[in-house]
C-alpha cells in the first residue's frame, strides 16, 4: 500500500531535512518548503494528507499558513514551535491546527504523532483506506454521517477537522454521559494526558463556534462545570 504524503514547512532547513529523514525511513513521500507560501503552493499541487508547519516562519508565518489551509481542507496540520507556553498552544490550536510540538522535540515522539493523526484522517475521511464505520448519529440538532464524514448541526452542514470530527461523534454517540477533558483527551489522542493542559478546551471552544447558533450560549455540547462536557439530546 503506497503511504500517505507529508509537507514539512520549516524555514530553518536543517529541522526540514531532519524531519524528511525520519518520515522518509517510514516510508513517507515528504514535500519540503521553507516559507509559507512555497507551503501553499505545494499543498495546490500534490495530494498531501498531512501537513508539519513551524510557527516562527518569515513573510506568512505559521498560523497565518494554517488558517489558510484549513479554510479549504480538513488534512492534520502539526504545528512545531519553539514557544512552549499554554499561550501559545492554544494560539496555534486556535487556528485549526490538530497537535502542537515543542521544540526541541524527539524526531521518533513527532513520526508516532504523525502516525496517530493519519490513523484517524484515513478512517474518518470518506476516501480512506479502511473501511469506516457504518450508521448515522443523530440528536436533536446534529446528525453526524460516519461513512462519509459530515456534520449538519441546525440543517446546515458544518466543515470539521478530524479531531473535531471524534470530538463531537464521542459525545454524541454517548448521549447523557459527561466527559472530562482527561476523557476526552485519553480517547480522541489515544494517548495518556499526564498534565493539565488546555488542548481540549480549545477544540471545544472551535466545535461551538462551528455548530452552535450562539458559541456564547451553547445548546449542543454543554459544559457541566468542574467535571466536563456532555450531549444531552
């Protein structure tokens, strides 16, 4: 089965290249650029089902490369960054990015991340590899298509990224039950949540901006304080 094709876009060329090695020796087909918009160029020309973005990047920066993205395509976008604060976490989760890597970062902790981003993009996409899973969801103001990957909240179809897409399906499939962000994070990321953090907080807060009629007065994902989030209906 030929593997998925990655863009690295990083002006410092050393981290690219070391990046296109690890990804390469997993049998990767990487593309490299080294500013924004050579990034955006390439993502027009080749079918890329992944993208790994640094922040700090002259001319477009990162996040300004990542709303462009995500306003045409709901690919994984992996941010790297030297800046480590929860500030700047969620600055980069709040354009519609799906991880966050501080810098300096294990190139094997990165390759086990992109692995784990693919893994739900290909299941969750309709043109995926495997075959997904079967059966509509519906609540009172959303109806979730797994097959083919859609959300229409208020009859209107919503365009959400894949993690946004877990998010929503595991608490709409789990109807009553509040989870907390550890639940949530544990689930989605598949992987342990060893510090507080506010990653989930944010893709929340993007969910409600995208389904809700008011993000401010939500009606579908409520938030039970102190304990977590929950659909009810």
């Amino acid at each position: 089965m030929e593997k998925e094709s990655i863009l690295v876009v990083d002006d410092d060329k050393e981290i690219a290249q070391l990046v296109e090695i690890h990804l390469v020796t997993d049998g990767y087909t990487v593309y490299k650029a080294y500013n924004g918009q050579d990034g955006i160029e390439l993502l027009q020309k080749h079918d890329i089902q992944l993208a790994i973005i640094d922040v700090m990047m002259p001319g477009m920066d990162g996040l300004e490369m990542c709303k462009r993205i995500r306003s045409v395509s709901a690919i994984p976008i992996i941010m790297l960054s030297a800046k480590s604060s929860d500030l700047d976490k969620i600055r980069g989760l709040g354009t519609g990015a799906d991880d966050y890597v501080s810098k300096p970062f294990s190139p094997l902790e990165l390759t086990a991340r992109v692995k784990s981003q693919l893994r739900r993009f290909t299941k969750l996409n309709p043109s995926a590899f495997e075959l997904p899973e079967k059966g509509d969801i519906v609540t009172e103001h959303l109806v979730i298509n797994k097959a083919e990957h859609r959300v229409t909240a208020y009859d209107k179809e919503v365009k959400l990224t894949p993690i946004e897409f877990d998010i929503v399906c595991l608490l709409a499939s789990n109807l009553g039950k509040v989870f907390s962000t550890e639940e949530i994070f544990e689930t989605v990321w598949n992987e342990k949540m060893f510090e507080a953090n506010n990653t989930v907080m944010v893709h929340i807060r993007r969910l409600r901006e995208k389904i809700e009629m008011d993000s401010r007065n939500a009606q579908i994902i409520k938030t039970v304080w102190g304990v977590g989030y929950k659909i009810d209906k």
